[in-house]
C-alpha cells in the first residue's frame, strides 16, 4: 500500500499544490490560506449555493468551510483522497448540516423538498474549466442511471436527505430506494472510474 508521499506523487499538479497549501495551513501559514482560498472558493462556493440554493446561507457555508480547513488542516491525510475530494466533502458535510438546522427550525409541515425542486447545474461565471469540466463529466454518469437511481441519489446528496426521508418523499418502500442508491452508486463508480 502506497504511503501518503507517494499518493502525493502521483496527484494532478493542481491537487499537489493543493496538498502543499494544506500541509502549510497545518502549520499554521495564514498566507496558504488565502491561496487556498483563492483557489478553491469558486467550487467550494458553487457547491454550497447548489446544495443551499441561497446566496447568504451559501457564502456563510463557503466560511464556514475555511474556519474549518484552518482548523482540521493537520487532520488531513493525503493517503485518504485528494484535497479536492477533502475540500467537496467538507462543503457538503456543512451545507446539508446547515439544511438540518434550517429544517429543524421550521415549525410547518411542508414537504422537505418539492417534486418540481431540481438540481440547478447551470455553470456559475466564476467556475474554472476543470470545475466545469469534472461536473460535466458526473452529469452525463449521472444521466446514465435510471430515473429513481439519479432522483435518490440527488437527494440525499444535494438536500441531504436521508434513506428514510427519500423514501417517503419519493413514496417508494425504504428497500428499494435503498437497493436504487446502491446500485446506482454502483454503476456511478463503474462509469466515473473507467
């Protein structure tokens, strides 16, 4: 099994000097933090806003996002994925807490999501090629997929849903939403990897 140094080895230029700003940033390099930022707040931004649909909640996430990175710096390990990968799943991970807490406070009973709701995938201006370039490419997996496999998989994650909520939003028995999202997930890999 390849150490953390050789997984850096054979990173993209982008994603190695992404790791080099974050091993800096554990240090304590505030400087690294703003080039961090600098080139990653299009997508961690674009990201929230698509999951939040809100530009306020969407830049409070995208901060959010950073106090994080500046705190967990020293946690991240380069053997376990990418920085991109790190940096995505933090955002996502803030972006559906912030979408719990906004649900919990609600004191109606309207649904969590509209059936005509749909992911927005237009390209936001700021977006570099590559950005695009990546969501591109998971679209067209995306479309791949059956009908209830990219529904199921878009809600639980881009609202955050989980099993149990997709289930009754999309009122289909929890097991076969369940077998929808393993599949599909399945099938996403396949695709995405090849």
């Amino acid at each position: 099994m390849a150490d953390g140094g050789e997984k850096i080895k054979k990173l993209s230029d982008r994603e190695r000097d992404l790791s080099i700003l974050i091993s800096k940033i554990a240090k304590g390099c505030e400087s690294a933090l703003k080039k961090l930022y600098d080139n990653t707040i299009s997508q961690i931004y674009g990201l929230a806003y698509r999951i939040l649909n809100n530009q306020a909640d969407a830049d409070e996430v995208a901060l959010d996002v950073f106090k994080q990175i500046w705190n967990k710096a020293p946690d991240y390990e380069p053997g376990r994925g990418t920085p991109s990968a790190w940096v995505i799943t933090l955002t996502r991970s803030r972006a559906i807490d912030r979408i719990r807490s906004d649900t919990k406070r609600r004191t109606t009973n309207e649904p969590l999501i509209a059936e005509s709701d749909s992911i927005d995938d237009t390209p936001l201006p700021d977006e570099t090629r590559e950005v695009v370039e990546k969501r591109e490419l998971i679209d067209k997996a995306l479309s791949e997929l059956t009908p209830q496999q990219r529904r199921s998989i878009e809600l639980a994650y881009f609202k955050g849903l989980s099993q149990s909520e997709i289930s009754k939003q999309m009122n289909e028995p929890l097991g076969t939403v369940k077998s929808w999202m393993r599949t599909g997930m399945i099938k996403l890999r396949e695709i995405l990897i090849a």
